[in-house]
C-alpha cells in the first residue's frame, strides 16, 4: 500500500508510540484487503465500551494508550457503554462494574473522545454527507451511516476504529470504494409496513434469505416496493440486516444512490417477501409467558420513537412488579426533557436510561426471565449466551406497551 512520507515517518515512530501502533494496524488491514492508500476519514465512531463486553482486556488496551498520550486526530464518539453513567443504580448495577466501567470512560475522555455512550452518533454531533469517508464501528451504526446518508464506512472493529480514530485515516478499500457499493440482491416487498418492529422483522427474513452470499461484503440489497419510511423504520430496518452481516442496503426511491442501484438489471438473488413472511417471524418471536421487563431502544431510540412511547402510553402505568425501559442517548433525552416528555414517562414507571443500550448492560437473572422487545437486533443479542442469554421476544411497540402496562386508575 502506498505511503506519503508523513505517514511513513509516522509508522517509523517519529510522532509517538501511540501514533505508531495505529498506523502499523492500519498498513495491517490495507496490505491484507489490497488497498492501494490510505484515505482521510471524518469521524470515527469507536465500539468496544461496556465492560461487559470488553472486559479488563479493553481496560488494559486503553491504560496502554493513555500511558502513551494516545490523542484522536478526529471528531469521536462511542457505543453505548454497559450502564447510565449516573442513573446507572436504577437498572441495579453493582459497584464494581461501575468502577470498571468509569476507568474505560475516563481513559477515552483522556484520549479526547466524546463520551456521549450511544449507537446513533448520526443523531448527535455528526453531520453525515453522500460521499463522505468516515470510519464507524457498531453494525446498525454503519449500516445507517452508509445507506440512509450514503456516507462511507467499512464495519471497523474496535481496534482498527480506534486506529483510525488515532490517525484520521483509513486503508481505501470495500464500501469506500463505488464498486462495492452495487446491490447484488433484490426484494421485492409485497407487504405494508406500518412499525418499527415491520422494518425489523423484514430485516429477519430478508437477512436469512440471503446469508449465502460471501463475505467481505456480504448481500447488499436493494428494496422495491417500499413507498414511504420514517428514518427510525430504516434505522431499525438496517441493525436487524446488520445481525446478519449486511453493511449496506438500498431503498428504491428513498436512499440516496440512486444513480448506482437504478443501473443494476441482474442480481445474485431475488426474494419477494409477502405477509405470510413477517407473521411466521412474529409468531416464531411471541412471547410464551408474562415477561419481565420490556426494553426498547434498540438502537437508541430518537425523539419522534420517545414522543410515540409517550402517546401510547397515556393514562397507562407499568405494572407493580415490572420494569419496562427505554434506552435513548443524552440528546434525545434533553429534547424530550425540554417537551416534558420524560417526566410523563418517568410518572407512568417508564426508566429512560441513556449512555448504555439493551444488549450491553447486564441484566439480574434473578430478577428478569422473559424479555419483551420490538427490536429484532436486540431479541438476537440479549438472548445470545456469550451476553446476557435471557430469553428474548418480539413484537411491536404498542404490543409491548399493553403487555407490561395496566390503566392508571
Ligand atoms: Fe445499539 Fe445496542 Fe442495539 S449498540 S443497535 S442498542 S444492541
């Protein structure tokens, strides 16, 4: 891969140790994907936060380049960690995990990275533009940033985002590169979606259908049939692909690059998806007892996803016993905050917890058995054993609200 002089001088060291890791990790990935140079990113969003995914490895990590100065050389922010930074008691964390956890904050804050836990960056702070070359980690956050805005980010893992971060640049290859951004299967959507947890669903079917197609860049579809989405449904749409591998999608009509999926005639695969198809996921996802606790919020929800929770949850509270959570960033919060919304929620028994998200907090098995959600991404996680591995089921919002809520009387 071809190097100017400046970051030849930085892979010698000659601008610190820190810069010098970075930049040999980065040379790593770009001689490894065959990319010819190194292109200069934007942003970086960096994943690898909760301690209950990252362990005291992640700490470590961090320690070693914080000892080192490690500064970013470009606006950063990060995945949620594994709890509320100072609500973080009323979702029964212990204090060791907080301790651990607030070692991790302090080192990426030392580092000069925004410290605003959430995977809807695009939400705050970014500005995302078709075209840009930015460099993400967390799935549903690249798969946003690359279809809905038609920015352009590989899936960094945590190590090459924080490399990235680190030099403020990447190696030029996959989803930077417009080759590899073409559509190479097609779905034709015979089916109204009306929900979140719609876009969700159909990211299921559509992901299972096509998690043939070989990496590294996996299926990247392109939907017909779909007239109208609010940017939530899509979002919600993209993380439930996005489990499955996806890292770019398109929607005729909707997303920008038009003048790269119009073009495509022949596809790798084609799939029509009906109703038949979304019921058999919702009624493989039904809950088959009373749950626990309902967890939305995944990804963080946004204003307009709060201001709908808040609807239809009126003269409704959640029953003695259960929790119900929704999982925001500091953002959107203070914008519902400024609307009275969260104390209308807070007042029903609804905990609006922000910096963390329902897959990385731990939950008290004790406490909580069944979980109900409408995110496809999340019932994925949370049920996965190598996290909480707590039985996880589906179904839309309003479902979920009546499930866990009773009449305020
Ligand atoms: Fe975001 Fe966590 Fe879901 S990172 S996409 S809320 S699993």
């Amino acid at each position: 891969m071809y190097l100017t002089k400046d970051e030849e001088s930085s892979l010698e060291g000659d601008h610190g140790e820190a810069l010098q890791v970075a930049m040999s990790l980065l040379v790593d990935v770009g001689d490894f994907y065959k990319a010819d140079k190194l292109i200069s990113v934007d942003s970086a969003h960096i994943s690898g936060v909760s301690y209950l995914t990252g362990g005291d490895g992640l700490i470590d990590l961090l320690d070693f380049f914080v000892t080192k100065n490690a500064k970013v050389g470009v606006f950063s922010t990060l995945n949620p960690s594994g709890m509320d930074r100072i609500n973080w008691k009323s979702h029964f964390i212990d204090l060791e995990f907080a301790t651990k956890q607030y070692h991790i904050l302090r080192n990426f804050e030392a580092m000069g990275v925004s410290t605003t836990c959430s995977c809807t960056p695009y939400d705050f702070g970014h500005i995302l533009y078709k075209g840009q070359h930015i460099a993400w980690a967390e799935s549903s956050a690249i798969t946003f940033a690359n279809s809905f805005f038609g920015a352009r980010t590989n899936k960094e893992d945590s190590l090459s985002v924080l490399s990235a971060a680190i030099a403020g640049k990447t190696p030029n290859y996959g989803f930077h590169l417009t080759e590899n951004r073409i559509p190479n299967v097609k779905v034709s959507v015979e089916v109204p979606l009306t929900s979140y947890s719609d876009f969700s669903v159909l990211g299921e079917v559509v992901g299972k259908k096509f998690n043939h197609i070989p990496f590294p860049f996996g299926a990247i579809p392109v939907f017909d049939g779909i007239s109208h989405a609010r940017p939530h449904q899509l979002k919600g749409l993209g993380a439930a692909l996005a489990s499955f591998g996806t890292q770019l999608y398109h929607v005729k009509g909707i997303t920008p690059e038009n003048e790269i999926y119009d073009k495509v005639t022949r596809f790798d695969d084609e799939c029509t998806i009906t109703e038949d198809d979304l019921n058999e996921v919702y009624e493989e996802l039904r809950p088959p007892s009373d749950p626990d606790i309902v967890v939305i919020g995944c990804p963080n929800a946004n204003l307009e996803e709060i201001m709908e929770l808040e609807e239809l949850s009126r003269n409704l509270k959640v029953r003695d016993g259960k929790e119900f959570w929704l999982f925001t960033n500091r953002a959107q919060k203070g914008l519902a905050e400024g609307l009275g919304l969260v104390k209308s929620l807070e007042e029903r028994g609804i905990k609006i917890l922000v910096d963390t998200c329902p897959e990385v907090t731990p939950y008290d098995k004790n406490r909580f058995k069944t979980i109900l959600t409408n995110s496809i991404k999340a019932q994925h996680y949370i049920t996965a054993p190598s996290l909480n591995g707590i039985p996880t089921y589906i179904l839309p919002v309003k479902a979920c609200v009546d499930a866990i809520c009773e009449v305020n009387t």
